[in-house]
C-alpha cells in the first residue's frame, strides 16, 4: 500500500503535512509506505526539525503548487508539476493507491475529476464531511460544496454514493439515507428536493428514510444526509465556526469534540476512479494523519468496485 | 396601541400564549393592550389558574384555529373562523396594530400575504430570524423558510426588507449586508447567488459588503445575512438544534443563551402590508411575551413606511 501526501497543500504547509506523516509513521507505519510529494529541500529540513528520517518515506520532488487562491482549473493546467497533479496523474498511473491533500480543495476536485476520470453513470463526483451524531456514530453529510447546482438525480446519485461509501468504508450496514429538507413531508421543499425524493423512493439500491430538517442532523435518524453542495457547504462551516467558539469557553469533551472536523480527517472524492482525499485547509498534523489512515481504508475497501457496479445501471440508462 | 395574541397556536396553547399575555401585562402593560384571540371558555380558565384577572385584557371569542399539521393554504378557507385569520382581518381592518402567533407558520404567512396583502414592488415577502453575534449584536438571517426557490431578483429584495427592519426596528444605523455563499469570491455560489451579487452592488438603498460563509454567520461580518429559505431554514434549525444540546450539558451561560431563540421573541413576515409577528411553534410564555415586546416596536416604528418608500422603485419598474 502506497500513499501520496501533498507536502505542500494546505495553510500549515509544510509543517502540517510532515507532521502528518511523521504522527502516521510512528502510529500506523505497518499499513503503509508514503510518498511525499514537494520541495525535496523543505521536506527534508522539515523531517530533520521533526527529528524523522528520509528513508522512512519516499520522496517525490516538485516546488510547483496550486496556492489556496488560484483558480482551480486555470491552475491545474498551468501548473502540470503542481503537487495536486503529480499526486493524481500517480494514482491514475497505479504508482499510489491513493493521495491526501489539505490544498486547494477546487483544484483537487478538479483534478480528480478530469486527472482520475467519473465512474460511468454517476452524474458529478461528490464530496461529503463525516461528523458523529449525538450517540457517537459516524455520519455523512454530503455533498458540501463540490456542486451548488443540483439536479433531481444528481441528489440522487449522492445518497448512492454516499451509501456505498458509509457501508464498505465505514462498514455501517445498510445505511440509512435522508434527504435534507425544511420539512418532513414529500410535498415540502425546493422543485429539485421535491423530485429527489420521488426519485429515491423508486431507488431499491437505497435505504431512503425520507426528509430531514436542519435539527435532525446530529441526531440518529440517518447515517446518510443528502443535499446540494451550496446548504451543505453553509451549514458545515457554520457548524466548524461553533466548534472554535465552544473550545474556548467550555472543557473540552466528546460533545465539543464531535465538531472537531480534525478527528475524522479528509473525505473522498467519491465518483471517480480512484482514490483522491480532500482535507480542510486548516488540517493540522494530526488531521492529515487522519487523512492518510482514511485513504488506506478507502483503498483496501471495495468502495471503488461496489460503485462501478451500482452505477452501471444509470450507465446503461444514459447510454454511456 | 392594541396587539392580537393567537391563544389557540402554538405547541403550548392556551398555557404558554396566556402565560405570555399575562407576563407582558406584568412588565410591560402600559405599552399595549392585548387582545386575546381563543376560545374565550379556555381564557377565562387559563387565566383563573395563572391568577390574572380578564379585566385586564380584550377577548375575541373563537373555537377555530388552524392545527400545527394542517395544510396552510387550505386550512387557510377552510376555516375563516381560525384565529389566525380572524387576527389577521383584525390587523388589515386597523382593530389592532399588530398580531403574533406561534400557530401554523405556513398559515401566518399565507394569511399575511393574502390578508394583508403585499407591498407594492416586494416580489415575495419574507421571515427571518434574529440571534446575537459574538459581539451580542442583534443580527438577522432571512429568509429561514418562507421562500424555497429564490431567484436574483428576491434575494435583493430580501437585503432590502432585513436592512429595513434593522434600521428601523432593531435600531442599527446603515446595517451591512451580506450574501450567503460558499465562497468570499464573486465567482462563488449557485446561478441565483451570483446573480444576485451583481444586482446588490448596484442597490444604493442597500449597504451591501459582498459574500459570507457558513462560519461568519456568529462573526461580525454583517447585521443582516441573506440567503434562499431551503438554506435558511436547515441551518437555522441545526442552530437551534445545537442548543438543546448545549444547555443539558453546560451551565447556561450568555453563548449557549444566544442560541436560545425565547429570548428574541418572533419575526415579523417583512413585505406585508402590517404588523404579523411569527413565533416558533415550541415558543413558551417567555417568547411569546418577547414577541409582544417585538410587534409594539415594530408597529411604533417606520417599518412599514420605509418599506414602502423603499419599494417604489421597484415597484415603478414592474409597472404595479
């Protein structure tokens, strides 16, 4: 098992990626070899004031990055030796059996997007944030910001995806799918949820429970919340913003915790045809640590292979 | 000044619409007089074990009223009896000078603008919600609901009824303006977000400061935020979510007390052609009483003027 790590991605690099992969090194080293991918000089300066050794990874060398403020598409073609593009272009390759990135989460998408190809049938890739409900399980919101637009069946490939993730990779059985509304009934919501929830009615592929408000979020009414990527996105840094607050006026615990994004790592970019993972831009060490622990459980999963198969019924209905 | 209580809405009727009459009378009772709007039976009783005296209020007699389930727009001719119709017909005939229920919030706001009737050039009215920043300022969220589907078009107007409300009401000089988004970026959002970017930086009424994210919502970034009701509504109800929890697992304190919406009483629905104040149909007799507090000002301000003056423009311009 090969792992990429994008040494220069992310606010904190490249303190925040070496520590990542020095705090997996000493936890984790056993499950994988990472391959670091960055400035050969910074890393190496990097693991030295770390007090890690060079020969405990590989090192990939580039001094090219896509930077938090460059526009994804314009930067991932004029940047071809960009640590996001080396790190797809080797999972594609099969050189990586996947690759973590706290950069540019556009670009990574993107990336992912064209660098790894869409799974036939699924209509846009996804990304999802894992958060644990208020009995302590680990639960999907998704999409969070990968599309802001969203058709009917664009929601419904989402609960799709994020099923099959949550079931290979989270190993939840059959789980439950919500589609996120302002009401509990079919009749509530926006044309598009309106016709999502018809649509995943008729889904046997998954296990759809209905609506969801806001307020069920962190409650156990699913393990799956579907919704477009524009309420998803506002409502994940909403809930980001009170963990900054609730940490500085209250002890620490599992509550406050629970919205600490760094304890579950990145998310997948689920959809296409490997395994790419997004970490927030903020990730610390022990974020990407995390990351790079999801990443391996991602690849050793059948998640990519249990998608192809899901997807080729809409594959062969868009005639792809 | 007269104001309509809508004793047969709300999860805790009569208990908690009394209870919030008979607190008013008791701290504020010379700034209105309250017109009870129930079945006068259930008043009397009501009022008998809470220890207040019927002298002290008006009542209107009626056993309809529109239940928390009922569908808003049928409901709404089905039973003309209903309080909320008979509070609103009350508002529209001048009888009082405004009226608040925790009813039906559908039905509120179907009464409203049917009722009442909207103000020339609003292309929809709208309900928003009011919380306390970091900074213990009031700000307001709008729409959380009344709207699913926005177009460009009603997001202005939404900036411009919440400005209006804040100056006027809330008291804050030139309120900013902000625009939910998944990005600070102009090139961010949805198709209507962006927009609607472009057409508030061409509205002079409107102290417009550009785009917010989730995270900001708690900051200072802007008095009024404005977004799509489908947004606004998940994560209104996620907040409120969040101090349910908050308060069974730390001592209450000012910041988990701002999560707590009785302090704040209802909101007015903004565009219409009177004072209707909508509460949270689990309001107790603390927020019902806030709510009172919130429709005196309101109908002892310029709101409805200002929105008028305001509109005008627009509503020159769709030739209304």
């Amino acid at each position: 098992m090969r792992i990429g790590v994008d040494i220069l991605g992310g606010d904190f690099f490249p303190q925040a990626p070496v520590e990542g992969a020095v705090r997996f090194l000493k936890q984790h080293g056993n499950r994988a070899r990472l391959v670091l991918i960055g400035d050969e000089k910074l890393i190496l300066a990097e693991l030295a004031r770390q007090g890690a050794s060079p020969v405990d990874f590989d090192i990939v060398h580039t001094e090219e990055y896509i930077g938090m403020e460059d526009s994804p598409t314009q930067a991932i073609k004029a940047k071809p030796r960009s640590t996001i593009n080396i790190g797809i272009q080797m999972v594609k390759e099969k050189k990586l059996d996947g690759f973590v990135s706290a950069g540019n989460t556009g670009a990574m998408l993107v990336a992912s997007i064209f660098g790894l190809g869409t799974i036939p049938g699924v209509s846009r890739p996804t990304i999802g944030v894992l958060f644990p409900n208020h009995e302590n399980h680990m639960t999907m919101l998704c999409d969070v910001g990968a599309n802001v637009d969203c058709k009917p069946e664009t929601l419904r490939h989402f609960a799709l995806l994020g099923s099959i993730f949550m079931t290979e990779v989270m190993k939840i059985e059959n789980p439950r799918v919500a589609l996120m509304n302002i009401g509990e009934e079919e009749s509530k919501g926006n044309a598009s949820v309106q016709a999502a929830f018809q649509l995943l009615k008729e889904t046997p592929q998954v296990n759809f429970t209905g609506n969801a408000e806001g307020r069920d979020l962190y409650m156990s009414l699913a393990d799956v919340y579907v919704c477009d990527g524009f309420t998803g996105n506002i409502v994940l840094k909403f809930g980001e913003s009170l963990y900054n607050v609730l940490k500085t006026r209250y002890k620490s615990d599992d509550f406050i915790e629970s919205f600490n994004f760094e304890n579950y790592g990145g998310v997948p970019v689920l959809g296409v045809k490997g395994i790419s993972m997004i970490g927030h831009g903020i990730s610390s060490g022990k974020a990407i640590e995390m990351m790079i622990v999801r990443a391996i459980e991602a690849a050793e999963s059948d998640l990519l292979i249990k998608i192809e198969e899901a997807f080729q019924v809409f594959a062969a209905e868009s005639g792809k």
